[in-house]
C-alpha cells in the first residue's frame, strides 16, 4: 500500500541531506583549489572535472531519482549531458580565468 509522502511513518530521508553536502563540499573544494592552491592550469582542471563528474553522477543517481532501473540509453544520455555541461562550464571557466586582459 502507498503511504502518502508526510506520512509520520516514513523515516528521514538521510540520503538527501548527505548527497547535498557532499555537492556543497566539493563546490567548495573546487573553489578552495583555484584560490588557494598555485597549481598548474591543467592539474587544476583536471581535478575540477573530476570533481564535476562526481557530482554529476551524485545529483542524477540520488538527487534527481535517475536510477539503474531506467532504460539503459536513458542512463546514459544523462550522464553524457551532464558531464557535457560540466566540461562545458569548467572550459569556459579555464577560459576566463585564463584571459589576461586589463580590463577594468
């Protein structure tokens, strides 16, 4: 039998809480890497794409409900897009971090 969703009954969703701060830790991270630490521009984006890519799989499997019941493709398509998006933002990113103009 189906419970309604503020049923008294249903535990907390922990699951939630612990993937969204584990998004929020390695936004943090991302940024705490490109303040604080001088790497070389390519080790930085490497480990931030990594970092993306984790997060992508973190929001699509728990966040979004994208589970490994679905439709192979649709799995797929998903993480594609997700991590195309991810290389697109952080390329840009690498972009204007990486314009030395005067602008002011």
């Amino acid at each position: 039998m189906n419970q309604p969703a503020n049923s008294p009954d249903l535990p907390f969703p922990w699951r939630y809480v612990i993937a969204f701060l584990v998004c929020v830790a390695l936004t943090g991270l991302a940024i705490l890497i490109t303040s604080r630490l001088h790497m070389p521009s390519s080790v930085m984006v490497v480990i931030i794409l990594g970092m993306a890519l984790i997060q992508v799989i973190l929001q699509l499997t728990l966040l979004l409900h994208a589970s490994f019941k679905d439709e192979r493709w649709v799995r797929l398509a998903a993480l594609l897009g997700g991590t195309l998006i991810a290389v697109i933002v952080i390329g840009f990113t690498y972009l204007v971090m990486s314009f030395n103009s005067a602008v002011s």
